[in-house]
DNA sequence: TTGATAGGCAAGTCGATACTTGCCTATGGT
DNA sequence: ACCATAGGCAAGTATCGACTTGCCTATCAA
C-alpha cells in the first residue's frame, strides 16, 4: 500500500500529472493529456498517461469516479502525509511549539 | 535536485537504510549491511548497499563524512520536507489553527 | 613490511517499467 | 441507424535500474 505511494511518485511524469490535478481536480484523461502537451510540451500517447493513471490510481492518490462516457480525477494527498513521517523523528521542529 | 529525491526513495532496500539510520546516526557502509541482514535478513552485497548510499547521498537524504578509513553516514531529512508540501494546497488541515 | 579491514571503480547481467501500436467497447449527439 | 468521442485491453519494444563479480586503493595494527 505505502509502497506503491513511493513507486507511484518515482515518475516525472505522474508528478505531473499530480501538479496538474491539485491545480484543478477532476480533469478527464483527455483533459489531462491536452494541458500536458500544452504546457510541459510532452508528446506522450493518451495510453501512456492512462497508464500513469492506473498507477495513481492504485497507489490511493488519485481517485476516479466514473459518469457517463466520462472518467473524472481527483486528486487525493492522503497517502502522502504518511511516507514522510516515517522518517521525521518525534522532536521534528514543526513539532516544537 | 528535488527529482533525485523521488526517485531515490522508490527503492524498498534504500527506505531500508534510512530506516537505519533514523535509528542511529553516523554508521558505516560495514554497519549498515550487517543490521540489514541481521533485521531484514536482506542479502545483498556491499557494493549494492554502497550503490544506494550513493543515490541517497547525491538526492541530499544522506550526509557522508570520512574519517581515516571510515565513512560515516548521517540521515538528512531536510529534503523530505519539500515533497510533500508540493501538492498539499495551502489550506491544508495541518495549518489551519 | 605484511596482512587485515574499510571502501571504490568498472563492466556485465537481468528483470522491471515506460511507451507505443492496434484493435475493441461504450456512451452521446444528430 | 450512424458517426464521433471517451476510454480500455493486450502484446511488443526498449530503456533504465538493481545487483553481482572481479579487481584495485587506502588506512591501521602487528
């Protein structure tokens, strides 16, 4: 589960994928596709990022809701706040009011 | 910089070592693969725990400080902080008071 | 100086994974 | 009914990354 998290983030491109889905939620596969190639200018196919899709989805941070011939994202940073407390020891300095 | 983190952190093995030393700071590359083996019972050659040491080391988690002819190895969590907070929106739960 | 310990360098293997291509299903509009 | 849109499935390629093996350097102790 939290394995995935970190398998799931190694890509450049799924973290992109990520910035475009905290700028705004619940973009179709298409619509995902278009701004990747408008603003990063990356050439990949609609089922390369179908598959990055995949893989966020079932890492948990991203989740998808299916209506009509339309399949929404949404992002879903839960996972996240997980993996990086593994390692902040209990006196972290955010910690320390 | 911040991509090399990522990617250094997909790694079951390498979350391993740092693992280790949240643990305890300042060990060296002999003492780290035999806690692995001892703990996990991980079977690795040296020269794959120096690989990976090596990768944490150049994304910034890992600090190196040599000393005749040891290395020592101290944790870095500085640039976990920066992951995280990439896809948090600002109105996140934690920053609400 | 010899030997043992701690570590580094380089090439090679092998499996994982990112990406493509081609075809198929389903929903919606006209 | 038709066609266009939105998406899924599956196999193939090709690159990347983890790990090994073998040899080499440097520090310390006897």
């Amino acid at each position: 589960m939290a394995e995935d998290v970190f398998k799931a983030l190694a890509d450049p491109t799924r973290r992109r994928i990520l910035d475009e889905l905290v700028e705004r939620d619940g973009q179709t596969l298409f619509e995902i596709c278009t701004r990747l190639v408008a603003k990063h200018g990356l050439g990949l196919s609609r089922q390369a990022i179908s598959q990055h899709l995949a893989v966020l989805e079932s890492a948990g941070l991203v989740l998808s809701r299916r209506q009509g011939r339309y399949k929404f994202h949404d992002l879903n940073t839960e996972p996240l706040e997980l993996i990086v407390t593994r390692w902040l020891k209990p006196d972290a300095p955010e910690s320390t009011p």
